[in-house]
C-alpha cells in the first residue's frame, strides 16, 4: 500500500480544525438566530417606529401651523400700531382744542384781547391741521340721525318739525375718530 493514500496526521489535525470551526461557526449562527426578533416581533416594531414617527409628524405640523399664526398676529399688531400710531396723543391734544374753542366764545372789546384770540385762532387751525395730517377727523353730529356708536347721548328733548326723532339736536362736546375708530364720541341732544 501506498503511504500517499492515507492522510497524514498533520493533514487529520488540519481536518479536524476545520470541522471544530465549522462548528463553532454554526453555532454562532444559531446564537445569532436565537437572539434575532422573530418576523412578528420585527412587525410590531415597525408598527411602533412608525407610530412614532407619524406622532412627530404631527407635532411638528402643529408647531409650524402655531408659529405661522404667531406671525400672522404679529403683523397684524404692527399694522394696527402703524395704523392707529397717533391715537394716545390725539386724545390728549383733544381736551386742548375743547379749551381753546372756549377760549374763543368768549367776546373781546379792546385791542389786546383781539390780537390775543387772532393768536389763539392760529394756534387752533394749526392744532386742527396737526390731527387732519394725522387722520383724525371731527364726527359730524348736529342734524345728523343719532348713531349710539359715535354719539353718546347726554340729554334728550321733545321732538318738533326741525327735529324729528332719533335726530342730534345739539352738540355739548365734539367728537374725533382715528381712521375707522372713534377716539371719543360726540356728546350730543338727541329729539326724542
């Protein structure tokens, strides 16, 4: 018999190394198996995930829809700001005017007093250009049909032929608006 035919003992160590890796590589993979989620545990999984992400989603929806509505009321604010900018100063100047109008009822019989109401005259036609400049305009009141949203009624009066019902009869203070908005209504005598 020939020698060649049988292994030799390095080749029967050779062989049996590879079969221990073989087997040591098996059983590694059937860990590995063992230790990997089953097809309906990697299905509940992603129906968790995707759970998840629809949440995130969601909220992240609501946020961009809140922060656009933020922006939207900030712009709003500062039109109204630009819009109606004036109006504390307006209402202050407002009592100013009334005084000076006053002022001007009152009858002068000497030169001094003249000058003084042309002066004052002045000081009122520029003050009434100031608020014209500033859109603030007078509410016309007196013969006009009585409107509770510009007027305030302060007294009322029988009605006659000059004045029907629900007419302003007189004004006691005028009244101002800013734009659309009343700064202080007309205090009026309305017929009754």
């Amino acid at each position: 018999m020939d020698s060649s035919q049988f292994p030799s003992e390095d080749d029967l160590k050779q062989k049996e190394t590879v079969v221990e890796a073989k087997e040591e590589v098996s059983d590694e993979i059937d860990e590995k198996k063992e230790n990997e989620p089953t097809i309906d545990e990697n299905e509940k999984l992603l129906d968790e995930l995707t759970q998840k992400n629809q949440e995130l989603e969601d909220k992240y929806l609501r946020s961009q829809a809140e922060i656009q509505n933020m922006h939207q009321r900030f712009e709003k604010e500062q039109r109204q700001l630009l819009k109606y900018g004036g109006q504390k100063l307006a209402k202050e100047i407002l009592p100013v005017i009334d005084n000076i109008e006053r002022a001007l009822q009152v009858e002068v019989t000497d030169d001094n007093g003249e000058q003084l109401k042309k002066g004052i005259e002045l000081t009122l036609k520029s003050l009434n250009t100031a608020l014209k400049n500033s859109d603030v305009t007078e509410i016309k009141a007196e013969n006009q049909k009585f409107d509770p949203t510009i007027h305030q009624a302060i007294q009322t009066v029988p009605a006659d032929d000059s004045h029907p019902a629900d007419t302003v009869v007189s004004v006691l203070q005028k009244g101002y608006m800013i734009k659309d908005r009343v700064l202080r209504p007309s205090m009026v005598i309305v017929a009754n």
